[in-house]
C-alpha cells in the first residue's frame, strides 16, 4: 500500500484535490494526517494494483474486505436513481397537467370567468 500525498493521489486518481479530502472525511479513501513543519497534511492510502484486478504488483490477490462498503454503496446508488426517476415521472405528469390547462384559451390570470 503506498502512502501518497494529496497532490500525488490527484495525479494517481484522476480526482480533484476538494474530491479526495472529502473521501477521506467521509472514510471512502483511507488515510491519515501527518504532522510537518507547516502544520498537518494527509497521507492518502493507495493499493499498490495499478491493473486494479485485485493482485498487487508481488502477486498477492488484495484483501477484498471493503467488497460489503462496495455493495452497501451501490444500493445506496440505486435507491437515489428510483427516487430521481420517480420525481422525474412526477414532474413530467405536472407539465402535462399544467399544459392541459393552459389550452383553455383564455390567459391563466382569467380563470374566473
């Protein structure tokens, strides 16, 4: 496992600076903070599988331990999407609604006479 600065972790990830700190806040990205001279930094813990298909580069297979974060996420995912597409459904029945009644012919300010 390598340990690697922030600026190193953008280039490695392809992730913004703002993106990997908020991983390791929120514990998606392993790390810690490391006393400098000019106060704390992190330390980013990155796999050493750079073909990402779980051995690293001495031919070990990696730990699959986070496999459970993985799949908790990916539910997490899919339950958002179904709630979106059913907003999405909810707002396209709202246009059509709104659409019906505005063919009445008369402006919608007018919908007392």
């Amino acid at each position: 496992m390598a340990r690697l600065s922030i600026p190193e972790a953008v280039h490695t990830l392809g992730l913004s600076q703002d993106t990997i700190r908020k991983r390791l806040r929120s514990g998606d990205l392993q790390g810690q903070k490391v006393k400098g001279a000019g106060g704390f930094r992190w330390e980013v813990f990155i796999d050493d599988d750079p073909t990402g298909k779980g051995v690293t580069q001495d031919g070990n297979h990696r730990d699959h331990a986070n496999d459970g974060n993985d799949r908790a996420l990916v539910e997490i995912l899919r339950e958002e999407l179904t709630e979106k597409n059913r907003q999405i459904s909810e707002l396209h029945r709202l246009l059509a609604q709104t659409a019906l009644n505005a063919a009445s012919g008369r402006p919608w300010w007018q919908f007392w006479r």
